[in-house]
C-alpha cells in the first residue's frame, strides 16, 4: 500500500497513528485482520442468535426444534436449514 492508501484508511485513528506513516501502516495492517476475523465471527453470532430465535418460536407453540426442523425440511420451506438457502 501507498502512503495516500495508508492515510485514507487510518483517518479517525488517534494520535500518531493517523499521520505518522509508520505508525499508521502497522494501525491499519491490524484494523484489517480484525475486519477479516470479524466478517467471519459476525456471520457465526448471527447463525447462532438466529438458533435461538428459531427455538423460542417453536417452544411458544409447544414444539421442539428438532421437530419444526423435520416439519420445514418435508414441506421444503425456504430458510429451513438443510433446503439450502442457509
């Protein structure tokens, strides 16, 4: 990366790190794994948070999770884990 590249993607860091090219490489080089292990992690709290609101549903109408997953999967339902929109 360029030093016009670096200063572009550490505007709002604070101190030294958004003026001083140094500083502000090893800054951002480290704010793009972070962005690359959190794309990653947002996908799996999303996965599972949508588990949990899949269980809620089903133990409001008296059903297990195992059971509305058999029930979508015969009836093809689209979402339904396993009928590949997940």
């Amino acid at each position: 990366m360029n030093k016009k590249e670096v200063f572009k993607l550490a505007k709002g860091f604070r101190g030294r790190a958004k003026n001083c090219i140094r500083i502000a490489r090893e800054r951002v080089e480290k704010a793009l794994q972070y962005s690359y292990r959190d794309r990653r992690n947002k996908k799996r709290d999303m996965r599972s948070l949508w588990i949990e609101r899949i269980n809620a549903g089903t133990r409001l109408h008296g059903a297990m999770r195992n059971e509305n997953l058999r029930v979508c999967k015969e009836l093809n339902t689209e979402g339904a884990p396993g009928s590949g929109y997940v």
